[in-house]
C-alpha cells in the first residue's frame, strides 16, 4: 500500500503561494500525497523549509515504517563529528516524514511518538558509544568488559513512554555500573564517563549549519545541583533510599533504559522498584501529586479563568499534564500491589487502571480520547516553526493555523471544542486531586463524645501537621456515620481505642478520604467488633485488601491461596535486598489481608461461622505449605538438602479437620524419613535426627516470630509422640512403632484428625505413607474395648481441669464443643473412617451403627449451634465471651448468627442443649 493510498485527511494550507511552491517539487507525486505535502508547508513554514531542503529524498518514496532504522544504518561506524552530521540530516528526515505520516492519518498517534522515541533512543546510543570510544582510545577508560563501559542513559519522562512529542528535548539520566570496574578504577572510569556525557549531549544539543538532533535535559539525575551529569549506581540508589520525593517516583513511572550498557539499565531498575511501588496502597501521594500541580500552576502562572488563546495544553488547567498526573497518581498508589498497573505509557496506564477498577472504564476512554485530541494538537503546535512550546498562539491568525494543520476550516469550532475538551478534563481530574470540604457540618456532639474527640490530637496518628489537614477533611462523615449507626457513643469509644494506639495516620486518613466507603466499614468494625479493631489498629495495612479489586470474590481455595503465596514469596526473596526474612515479612502481610477479609466477610454476613471456619483453615494450611518449602530451601543452604525422603508437616486438631476460627493457634507434627541416610550434606553437615530436629524449629520461628509486621500463628506441638517429653520431629518409622505399640487413646483420637498440610521437597509418596499408616492405626486400634472407657476418664479429667469461663463458653464444659468433638472422633476411631471433621465423623459412626441416625442429628445439631456462637465470639474478642465487654454491637451479632431473639435466650438455650448432649453421650459411655 503507498503512502497516498493510506492518506485520511488534509491540513489546510494558510500560506497558499508558500503551499504551491511546495507542491511543484513534486510533479509526479500522486495527487493526495501532493496535497497533503501543499497543506503541510502552506500552514508550517517549518515543514515548509524541510520539504525544500529533502525535495530529492521525499520524491524517492521512502516508507515511514522503519524509516529511523534506515536513516541511521551504518551510523555505528563514524567518528563523533560525522555522527554528529549524520544525526542531523536523519533527524530532518523522519520530522518530515513522521509529520506528513501524523497530519495525513496515515499514523496514529502512538506510532507518531514511537517513532520519534526511537529516534531519540538510537541518537543517544550512538552519540554515548561513539564518546566512550574515544576515551577507550585515548586510554582514558579503563579496561572493563561490560558494554558500552558500562554507562547507560535512562529515558525519562515522554522518552520512557515513548511518547516523545514533535519538538521534545529529552529528559535524560546518565548513570554508570561502579562493579564494572575494579575498586582502584572507579575514579578514573567516572571522570572518563562524565566527559563522555556531556560530549554526547553536545552532540545531540549543539546547533550547527545542520540544525540540532534533540535538546537534551539531564537535570532529573539526583540532585542535580551538586552532582556530574553521571554517577555511579550505588550513588543514586542510595539517594533514592535516603531523599527520594513523591515526584521522582512518578518520574520513575516511566523510566526506560535506552541507550548503552541496556542490560546494566535493567538491573538499575530493578533494585529501584521498592522506591518508586510501595508494598502499600500509597494514597498519600494524592496530596503531593495535587501539591506539585498547584506549585506548577503558579509558578507558571496558569491559573485563572479558562481561554484557548495563550492557553499552555500541557501545564494549563485541563491539559495533557493533568491527565498524566491523574493516570500516574493512581498508579503509584496501587501499583506496589500490582504490577499490571505498571504501564509506561498513559493510554496504557489508563486502560489497566480501568481493568483493574480504579477507574471506571467510561471515564478511562474519555480521557484518552481527550489526551490524543492535545497530544495532536501540541504536536501542530510545535509543527509550525519547530519551537518547543506547549502554549496555543494568542492571536486569531495563530490560532486559524493550528486549525488548519488540524484540518478544521471553521477556527471558531476548532476553539469551542477545545475549550469543551479543557474544560472537561478539569472536571474529570479535580475532584480527585481537590476532593470538596464536607458539605454537611459535624453532628451534635455530647459532652462524653466530645471528650473523646479532645483527645485526639495528642495521639500520634495525629502528630504531623498534614495528617491534622486530611483527617479534618474526613472527621465530619466519620462523625456523621457513627452518630447514625445503632450505637454511636460506643462507635466512638471504639474507635477511639482503634486510634490511640495506630502509629500513623497520613496513609490511612488519606486511604478514607479518597475511598469514603471504608468509613462505613471501619464505622461498623468500631462498632461491633472491638476485636477486629484491635487487629486492624495493629495491621492498618490490611485495608489496602478491600480495594485491590478481589476483595468481595468467591473463595480461591487452599491450593490457589497457596500457590499465591509461593508467588509472593518468590518475589520478595528475589527482589533487590530481598531474602529469607523479607520472605517472612512478605507472607505475615499477606496473610493479615487474608485474615481481616474472612473477618469482615463474617462480620457483615457475607459468610457464615462455617464458611468461615473452612477458609481460616484454608489460609493456615496455606501458610504452612508455601512456608514449608522455602523454610527447607534456606535451612539447606547451610546444612545441605534434607537427607533421605524429606519430611512432612502434618495438621491436627482443628487445622487438620479445617474448622478454625479467628484466634486459632496450630496443632503441628513433623514427619520425615531418613531412609537409611545418616546425615546431610552440606557446608555444615548434621546428622538426620538433629537436621530434621532443627529444620523443626526452624518452620516453627517461620510461623510464630513476631517481625516488623507482625506474627502468623502461634504453633503448638504437643501432640507429637510422648508430647512435651519428645523430639520435636518423629521419624515414620518411630511415629509407626509409637501409635501402634505405645500411644495412649486420646492420641489415638488425635490421629483421626490428622491431615498432611506441607511437604517441603519430600519424597511426594511419604505422605501417601502418613496417611495410609494413619488408617492403619485406626483400624487396628480403633476397636479396642478401652476405647470408651478411656474416653469416660478423659471426660472426667478435662471437664474438672477446665470448666466454662462463663454463660456463653460454648466450647468448655459437659455438652459443648469439646465434649462433642471427643465422642465423634471416638466414632471415627471405632468405624476406622477416614473423616477428620467433626459432623463428618458423627456420620461416619451413624454409617457404622454405633449411634442412631436421631442420636447424630442432635449432636450435629448442638454442634452447629455452639460452633456459630463459639466463632462469632472469637472473631468478637479474644477474652473471656461476656455481654459487658462486647458491647451492644457485638450482642446483636451474636444474635444474628445464632437465630436467638435475646442473650437470655441464647444462654438459656445453650444450657439446654449442653444438658441434653451431655445425657446423650453420657448413656453410650460405659
């Protein structure tokens, strides 16, 4: 297809003796292709004096698909002066064809910019590489063998995204890899690589009798007042780390390494991204994107009434920077979590943004249409004389050109759409960067209320003067809220409590701000669940959950729950400074998010107490089986691979029946077979017994210590064989011996719940071996006459050591929790059924003829009942189950989940119940 086949539209020519001037050149030329070249020069005197200047070489056909490739081959070749000379005659060459390709449709605009981009890429490359090669040739650089010296140019800003516009300079920064050179050479290759930087912007910037390739711009390197135009890697990072900047990071956003050592770049990058993504939701970057857009205004004084004439497209209200500011905000925000967000380019920001749901979709496409609607026009302004400039001409005549290189005859239509445009932009962004006061003033406050609220400004969440800015912007509607929910005195209380003892508040107030619906959820948690207050005031981080888009989700599962898991881990032991303990760090925030939403999804009905207990035994089994593996792999860094067949974790008690609740610890033991190998082999070996011992204790301080962001669980690990008194692993073949010869009955009852849970690179058929010699057991032993008997002792002994805490203790006590799950692992041991839950059990001994199917109805029954009033109090408090301390809030969720019209009832029904169970398993004990 030719150039003139593909033609869509024609820029008016204003000038029309300068426009048949141009089109004379070309008498051969096909006539849309002749007009288009007429329309161009008639309204730009710029292109105009390109067409006259590449007559010979337009009039030869060339492609604009891979015309910077063409006008640059060989390049690699020159000196630095014929480069130089080379640069500015491709330079002209694709401005003019990339203009023609822009103002006939021919490209959109992402190809417009891309070329350009390529270009400039490509110049830099070349002018960096032909300049350390003269200080190589000088023997001004020492020796190394990384590529290009090791020096590299990040593209910034436009360039990153290669989105470069028409008469861009090029925002560079210069940096160079110190470990490509021995310690005694870095002085010397850093002087070298200075010189070779400013000569390479000097070739790219100078204005000679051949023009100038682009204005190169280096002042976005660390502090550019004070440092060369290239540092060392190290140098920069630690200035990142140390003084980095909000702006910087949105600098970052699009960053690219374009030109020299790429692979050096990459690597730069890479130990960069926790600067510039946050493993937070960073909403506070909101005020300090909104900060630097009014100092942009006034600086350039920008503000003020709305007019096209003079207006600047790219700084002024409404214009391309506030599209950018609004799309890169975001994206710094969310993109830590994220990395789909992390798109270079604004279109693509935008559209992931949208997937995504922080935009909406609508929204998304409307400001894309707008910003290649300004990008257009910014390039026709550029177009005209070749200035770099973002500022629409104030005259009318100005204006009627950059009409006319639009193809709009009509400059008061061009005008009118553009200022709709502007000012639709501004409508868009502002509410976000600028949210409004709240209209409504602050509820009617009690003495005690206002009490309360005094005392908030000595708390340290309040501390800083802009977190006093924000939360005054959000204090109204929270206060609204609580003074409508059912009991806002309590409200209040709570959260009260939920703030004295949050460390910092700027992040989360502006997490409310910019996400009012958290208000109510956090409203309604300081209202009725003090304990998931509590836990939200120790992990605030948690709310960046409920806005990462699957928050309301199906279930994932255990197995999707895990392989996310090893996917986070894997990322934060990899990530720069990353390793085992950030691994750790990486799995207890993932965990918590997971957590708090199981927490919340109970508390506001979405699940119920059963729902609930499987997906907190979901997330734990989870936790153990993607913590398992990587536990092993750095215990065997330093003592060898786990000798013979590896080693499992196996769950028992409520994890291994999958019924936990929301302050459940872990009943663990760890198996592993030696298979005959007596010890490890590594940089310091251990023999099997103590390597698995250790490799033990190891996976425990991976679940249980507390780190900078908390702990997972607490682990117990008295149910291994002989309890306390044995070795914190058991050898299978010891664990074999011991639960057929040794164990004692409850250990056998224990075992019906049994379940492995994690195989750190074990043997895939030891589990398999667990599992059966599990069955094993209980058929061989599950038919012993004492079974019962002991069961009766049991009883007896546990309900004398503890007795209930108080009316609702659903769980301790004759005719409870624990009552019941004792008799239907008793049923389980009897039958030599492979069910570990407790219902699943009590059916497994109605299958098997030791209870009558009325007999489990009624314990299933009780159980349900008292597992629902038993869970919501645990997701309540962690104390004690008492009407006064969890306040009316928390009663009314006890009644909800438990069908019962009042708290007397509910005690009384428990009694009840309790009674009844207690007779029933009682007449089947001997």
């Amino acid at each position: 297809m030719t150039m003139a086949s593909r033609i869509t539209r024609i820029p008016i020519p204003v000038d029309t003796t300068r426009a048949q001037d141009a089109a004379a050149l070309f008498p051969d030329a096909d006539p849309p292709l002749r007009d288009l070249i007429a329309g161009a020069a008639g309204s730009s005197p710029y292109l105009a004096g390109l067409i006259r200047s590449e007559a010979d070489w337009l009039a030869a056909g060339p492609r604009p698909e891979g015309i910077v490739a063409a006008e640059t081959e060989g390049f690699e070749d020159l000196d630095p002066d014929a480069l130089g000379v080379g640069l500015r005659r491709a330079k002209r060459r694709v401005a003019l064809l990339v203009a023609l390709a822009d103002l006939g449709g021919i490209w959109p605009l992402e190809d417009v910019t891309g070329a350009l981009s390529d270009l400039a890429d490509r110049a830099v490359d070349l002018a960096l590489r032909a300049h350390v090669a003269t200080e190589r040739r000088r023997g001004k650089l020492p020796a190394t063998e990384a590529d290009a010296g090791g020096i590299f140019a990040l593209a910034m800003g436009k360039g990153g995204a290669r989105e470069l516009n028409y008469s861009s300079d090029i925002d560079l920064i210069v940096l160079f890899d110190e470990t490509a050179y021995a310690e005694a050479d870095q002085m010397e290759a850093r002087a070298a690589l200075i010189r070779a930087t400013r000569r390479m912007a000097a070739t790219l910037s100078d204005v000679t009798e051949h023009g100038y390739v682009f204005r190169s711009d280096l002042r976005l390197r660390p502090d550019a007042s004070v440092t060369p135009v290239c540092i060392s890697t190290a140098a920069a990072l630690a200035y990142y780390e140390a003084e980095g900047r909000t702006w910087e990071r949105a600098a970052f956003i699009k960053a690219r390494a374009a030109a020299g050592d790429i692979a050096a770049g990459q690597r730069f990058l890479r130990e960069l991204r926790p600067f510039v993504w946050r493993k937070h939701l960073d909403f506070a970057a909101i005020q300090d994107a909104h900060d630097m857009r009014l100092r942009i205004r006034d600086h350039k004084g920008l503000g003020g009434k709305l007019e096209v004439a003079g207006h600047n497209l790219k700084l002024g209200r409404g214009g391309i920077r506030e599209i950018e500011f609004f799309t890169q905000t975001r994206q710094l925000i969310a993109g830590g979590r994220d990395r789909d967000l992390r798109q270079r380019d604004t279109v693509g920001g935008l559209r992931a943004l949208a997937a995504k749901g922080w935009v909406p979709p609508e929204v998304a496409e409307e400001l894309i249409d707008h910003y290649r609607q300004h990008r257009d026009i910014e390039h026709r302004i550029q177009m005209v004389n070749d200035a770099q400039t973002h500022s629409l001409p104030k005259d009318d005549q100005g204006l009627r050109i950059i009409a006319a290189l639009c193809a709009q005859p009509d400059p008061q239509a061009f005008r009118d759409g553009l200022r709709d445009r502007l000012a639709r932009v501004h409508e868009l962004t502002e509410e976000f960067f600028a949210p409004s006061e709240p209209a409504a003033p602050a509820p009617e406050l009690s003495d005690e209320a206002r009490a309360i609220i005094d005392r908030w400004q000595g708390y340290a969440a309040l501390r800083s003067d802009r977190a006093q800015q924000i939360f005054r912007r959000i204090e109204a509607p929270l206060l609204d809220r609580m003074a409508r929910s059912g009991h806002p005195t309590e409200a209040l209380s709570r959260f009260d409590s939920f703030l004295s003892v949050l460390p910092a508040g700027v992040q989360l107030f502006s997490l409310f701000e910019a996400n009012p619906q958290l208000i109510d959820l956090i409203v309604d948690i300081c209202g009725t669940a003090p304990g998931l207050a509590t836990y939200l005031a120790r992990h605030p981080a948690v709310l960046d959950a409920v806005l990462g888009g699957s928050f309301f989700s199906a279930w994932p599962g255990e197995g999707a729950l895990r392989d996310e898991l090893s996917r986070v881990l894997a990322r934060a032991a990899d990530a720069p400074g990353g390793g085992y303990e950030r691994a750790l760090d990486a799995a207890r925030r993932w965990a918590h998010e997971w957590e708090f939403r199981i927490g919340v999804h109970h508390l506001r009905g979405l699940i119920d107490a059963d729902e609930a207990a499987v997906q907190y035994a979901d997330l734990a089994g989870a936790c153990v089986a993607a913590l398992f593996p990587v536990t092993v792999q750095d215990f065997s860094r330093r003592h060898g691979p786990p000798p013979g067949r590896g080693a499992v974790v196996v769950g028992m008690g409520s994890l291994g029946a999958r019924a936990l609740n929301a302050g459940s610890d872990l009943d663990l033991i760890v198996i592993y077979d030696a298979d005959g190998v007596e010890a490890s082999d590594g940089p310091r070996p251990l023999s099997s017994r103590p390597y698995y011992a250790r490799l033990t204790q190891a996976m425990i301080t991976a679940l249980t210590a507390p780190t900078a962001e908390g702990r997972l669980y607490e682990v117990d690990m008295r149910l291994r064989p002989s309890g306390r008194q044995g070795p914190v692993a058991t050898s299978v073949q010891s664990f074999e011996s011991y639960q057929l010869s040794e164990a004692w009955t409850w250990e056998h009852l224990a075992l019906t719940r049994a379940r492995v849970v994690a195989q750190g690179g074990a043997d895939p058929g030891l589990a398999d071996q667990v599992e059966t010699l599990r069955m094993q057991v209980l058929r061989e032993c599950g038919g012993a006459e004492r079974v019962m008997g002991d069961l009766a002792d049991m009883r007896r002994r546990l309900f004398a050591a503890k007795a209930p805490t108080g009316d609702f203790d659903a769980k301790r006590g004759e005719g409870r929790l624990q009552d019941i799950d004792l008799f239907a692992q008793s049923c389980a041991l009897r039958a030599g059924d492979p069910a570990r839950a407790t219902l699943a059990q009590l059916r497994a001994g109605r299958r098997a003829g030791l209870i009558d199917a009325d007999t489990a109805e009624a314990l299933s029954s009780g159980w349900r009942r008292l597992w629902r009033l038993h869970a919501s109090g645990r997701l309540l408090t962690d104390a004690p189950l008492a009407a006064a301390t969890i306040g009316k809030g928390g009663q009314e969720f006890l009644l909800r989940e438990t069908g019962a019209e009042t708290l007397e009832a509910l005690a009384g029904d428990m009694a009840t119940r309790a009674a009844a169970i207690a007779a029933l398993i009682e007449g089947r004990l001997p």
